[in-house]
C-alpha cells in the first residue's frame, strides 16, 4: 500500500507539473508581443484576409477556448504548424531534435568520463596543489559564456589553424547522402556504411560537443568533489582505513558507491540542461538542431514552433528529473 500510493503520487504529481507546463507554453504564444495572424499572412495583407485567417486559427475566441482546442491538440499530438517551413511542429521537431540529442549525449558521456574522477580525485587531494588546479579549471568553465568559448574555438581551430572543419553537422557533399534511420548522423553513416560520412560527421561534432562536455564537466567535477568530500569524512570511512584496507579500496568500494547514487540526479539534470541549453551552441556553429529550430522560429515570430520546442525540452526536463528520482529510491534503501 506504501508503494501503490507513492506511485500514485507520483504520477499525479507528473500529470500536474505537465498541465502547468503546458498552461505556461500557451499563454507564451499569446502574450508574445507578435501577432501570429500578421506572421501568417504578412504585414500588407487586406483585412479581409486578416480577419479571415484569424477566425480559421481561432484567435477570435476567449481564452479559456482557445486552450481547451490547444489541449485537445496535445492530447492529439498536435503541435500545429509551421509557417516557415508549411511542415507540422511535430514533423520538424522529429527531424530537428535528433541533431540536438546527439550533441548532448556525446557531450554528457564526455563529461561524465572526465569529470567524475577529477572531482574524486580533487577530493582525495583536498586543499593540494591538485584540488586547486581542479577547482580553477571547473570555475573557468562553469564562468565563462558558451557563446565566448565556442567563438573563440571557432577563430583558432578554424580560422587560424585550419585543423577543424567549419560550422554545420557534414560537408556540403555528404549533405542527404545518409539515410536516417536514428537521426543521429554518426550512427547512421555507420549503418549505412559510409565510413568517410562518419569521420566527417565526427569531425564537425568535436567542437561543439567538447565546448558542451567542458560546461558540464565543471558542474560534474564540483558536484562529485563535494560529495566526495562528504562521504571520506565519514564514519565508515574512517572504519575501513582503521582496518587497513588500501587507499584504492576505501575511496572506490566503500565511499565512492554512496556518492554514486546522489550523482545520478546530477547527470540526469545535466543532460536535461545540454538539451534545453545548447541553443547557443547551435547558432554559433550552425547546427541543424532543436536550438536553431526554435531561435529561427522565434526571431521570425513563428509561434507554434517556438511553443512546441518549449513544451518538449519541459517535457524531457521533467520525465528526466522522475526518472532520476526512481532511480534514487531504487538503489538507496534508505530512501522509503
């Protein structure tokens, strides 16, 4: 009964955090200072026209209509239109979004390999010259703008140096020689067997999934290296170093495990973060992703986009901060 009903709270607690997300991306596509009907049929269309198309997107109705249709529509998958690209959101968001997923998941496994063992080690190493270093190089990371790391990366790998390919995910003449099967480009060059596709497409990834792996590795490292610090200081830890267990053993069999569990959260919510924050990201490198989707729709005053890619990446922040929670209650007994 304890179980059913933590269940039940839970979904119940999804179900509410969803409406209000969805509550909160209808009243940004109606209180954006840009009118959609003038978007659609541009600023000299007759009135005729205008009123016309207004009725037919129901923009005419109250509000409280206006949102039972839009809930209707989510119900339904449908996110509406697009009037830059005449495609349905949903259809958009389905070729976009992939881009964006394989930048973030490059980006979180990177960081993750990197970043866990130099906040345990900077533990290990606390107030060193190592744990100082540590700490600079994650302070310098977590500081300094996306946007100035990924064009300076540009100007010296690619202007200067010539040893990076420039912006875009693949040279012009792979451009649609790889069928999607996935949406990530590196696994379907692969299954395609267009090896040379991969290595370009890999080429074109490397910067900005490090500059992303950078941002996340320094929240990673100062996540781990606090909790690191917290667990050695422990009374179990002190047990296990008086029996004379090695150095090696203590840190990674008994402190490390009860670490482990609280960073699955963090990696959880960083991934969310990289999918939500690599708008920047995209722009400056021309990536055709999620990011540059929406800021295209928006700086054009195409709302159903903007609000579509809104209610996703809400979605996925809150799908990956309940699985991140089960995950908690599942591997620590001593949460109820």
């Amino acid at each position: 009964m304890p179980l059913l009903k933590k269940i039940v709270t839970t979904l119940g607690s999804l179900v509410l955090t969803l409406f209000g997300l969805s509550v909160l991306t209808f009243f940004i596509g109606r209180v954006m200072p840009t009118d959609p009907v003038l978007a659609a049929v541009g600023d000299n269309a007759p009135q005729s026209v205008v009123d016309r198309v207004r009725l037919e997107m129901g923009l005419d109705q109250p509000l409280y209509i206006q949102f039972g249709h839009y809930l209707n529509q989510l119900l339904h998958g449908d996110l509406g239109k697009s009037i830059l690209t005449s495609n349905p959101v949903t259809t958009d968001i389905a070729r976009f979004f992939p881009a964006t997923m394989e930048l973030a998941t490059a980006a979180i496994i990177i960081a993750a390999l990197v970043g866990i063992p130099l906040g345990v080690w900077a533990a290990v190493r606390q107030s060193t010259w190592v744990d100082q270093t540590i700490r600079v190089v994650c302070l310098a990371g977590h500081s300094l703008p996306v946007f100035v790391l990924a064009l300076l990366s540009l100007l010296v790998f690619y202007a200067v140096l010539g040893i990076a390919p420039g912006p875009g995910r693949q040279d012009i003449i792979w451009q649609d020689m790889v069928p999607q099967v996935t949406g990530f480009l590196t696994i379907d060059s692969l299954l395609a067997g267009e090896t040379d596709a991969f290595w370009d497409a890999l080429a074109h990834m490397a910067q900005p999934v490090l500059i992303l792996a950078y941002f996340s590795m320094a929240y990673i490292t100062r996540m781990t290296r606090t909790f690191m610090l917290n667990a050695l200081s422990g009374e179990f830890v002190i047990t296990a170093r008086a029996k004379g267990l090695s150095s090696r053993r203590v840190i990674w069999r008994h402190a490390f495990p009860t670490v482990a569990v609280q960073l699955v959260t963090v990696l959880a919510l960083t991934y969310a973060g990289l999918l939500e924050g690599a708008v920047v990201t995209e722009n400056v490198f021309s990536w055709p992703g999620l990011g540059q989707y929406l800021t295209t729709s928006l700086m054009n005053a195409d709302m159903n986009p903007v609000v579509g890619a809104t209610l996703l990446v809400g979605t996925v922040y809150v799908l990956l901060n309940l699985l991140a929670d089960l995950l908690y209650r599942l591997w620590d007994p001593r949460v109820k």
